[in-house]
C-alpha cells in the first residue's frame, strides 16, 4: 500500500491484517508516520513514489496495491503544482 502511514492507511491496513492479508506500506513520511501503525505486521518501505527503484522493490511478488500516497495538502498544491506533477 502506498501512503499507508496516512490518515486511510491507518484504518485500512489494520482491516486488510485482520483478513489475513500480508501488507507493505510504501510512504516517505511526508505527512504519514510509523506510529500510525504501530503494532501493526507490516513491511516498511520508507520511500518516494517517484523513486522508480523504490518502487519496483516494493511491488515484487505482491498480488494487489492500494495507492493512496499523495500530497494531500490543497495549499501546497496551489504554491507549488509542479510538486503534484513530478
Ligand atoms: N481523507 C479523505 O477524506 C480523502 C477523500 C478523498 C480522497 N482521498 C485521497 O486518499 C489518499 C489518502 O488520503 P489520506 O487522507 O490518507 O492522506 P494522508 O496525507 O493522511 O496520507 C497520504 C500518505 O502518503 C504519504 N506520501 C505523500 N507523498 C508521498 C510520496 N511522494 N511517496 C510516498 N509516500 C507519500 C504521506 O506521508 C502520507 O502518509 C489521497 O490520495 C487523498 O487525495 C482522501
């Protein structure tokens, strides 16, 4: 799950655990934190999406992704857009 360490994140990947799914969470903390999922068995990528290395670790050998990660912040897309296009 990108942005798993988000405000969804936080109430998504306890569900999908509860399932008896097996959950990475591919976020660079930006706004999200460890903490939000504390206790949780997750697998941590701390990273960018924008970071193709990153990514392509993150995504081996798994069966779904849930994207969620993104600036979420409405000022900060209007100061800087360029930032939500990269
Ligand atoms: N919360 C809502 O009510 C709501 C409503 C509609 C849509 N959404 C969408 O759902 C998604 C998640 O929303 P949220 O409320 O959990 O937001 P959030 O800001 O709490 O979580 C986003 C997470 O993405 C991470 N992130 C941001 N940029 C990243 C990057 N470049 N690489 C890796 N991680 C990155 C942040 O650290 C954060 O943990 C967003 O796309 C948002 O637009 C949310």
């Amino acid at each position: 799950m990108t942005g798993g360490a988000g405000f969804i994140g936080a109430t998504l990947v306890p569900m999908l655990l509860a399932r008896g799914y097996r959950v990475r969470v591919l976020d660079n903390l930006s706004v999200g934190s460890k903490q939000a999922l504390a206790g949780s068995d997750v697998e941590w990528f701390v990273g960018d999406i924008r970071d193709r290395a990153v990514v392509e670790a993150a995504v081996e050998n798994v069966h779904g992704i849930v994207h969620l990660a993104a600036p979420t912040s409405v000022i900060d897309s209007q100061l800087d857009p360029c930032m939500t296009s990269k």
